[in-house]
C-alpha cells in the first residue's frame, strides 16, 4: 500500500514521498501532518474504499515497509534498526500476520492439505 500512495502521488506531480521526512538516512521519520493529509488524498484519489481510507495515516507507510522487509524475509534486527525502534516490540507486533503464515504449525498444516482453520 506504501508504494501504491507514493506512486500515485508522484505519478499526480507531488513530492516524493518514499523519502519524505527522513530525519536520518537510516530511519523513517513520522511524516509530518501534511503527509498525512496527502496519504488519504491520494487513498481517495485512487479509489481506495472510504473504509481503508479512514485507516490510512502517515505512519502507514512505517508500518508497510516494516511489512515489507518480513516479507522479503529481512532479519527482525535489520528490519528494527531501519527502523529506528529501540526494541524489536512493534515490528514483530506489525509482522505478526507474515510470522504466523511461516510457523511450524503453518508449515505443517500446508504438508497436510489444510490452508487454513476451519477446513
């Protein structure tokens, strides 16, 4: 979702917001006020439900890329000193959902023909 909001904001000729804010070249920085303003603009300009619309914040894109880095499977301590945590706490709770598809119980559930709970 980070990626969609940036290129479409860019694709419209505003700012770049993948770089937006960096306090520092190795953090995120909270997006100012403004950026948050411009998320949802651009969620609504590219017809995003207004139910999404209403959760999309400028620390959505901290939270996506954090998302983003456990997907590529990226060590949870890489992915938290890019993100200027100080403790791994919020990029395992933002990562949980990729975690749990990975565990061994995941893992075992797929060997057996089950996808998911319930079936």
């Amino acid at each position: 979702m980070a990626e969609d909001l940036a290129r479409a904001c860019e694709d419209r000729g505003g700012s770049d917001l993948s770089t937006a804010d960096r306090s520092r070249s190795d953090r995120w920085a909270s997006p100012s006020r403004q950026h948050r303003a411009d998320f949802k603009r651009v969620a609504q300009w590219i017809g995003m439900p207004e139910r999404f619309v209403a959760q999309v914040s400028g620390h959505s894109t901290r939270v996506g890329a954090a998302q983003d880095l456990a997907e590529l499977d990226i060590d949870l301590a890489a992915i938290t000193q890019a993100g200027g945590w100080k403790s791994a706490r919020m990029p395992l709770q933002y990562a949980e959902k990729i975690n749990a598809a990975r565990s061994g119980m995941a893992r075992v559930a797929e060997k057996a023909g089950r996808d998911s709970i319930g079936e």
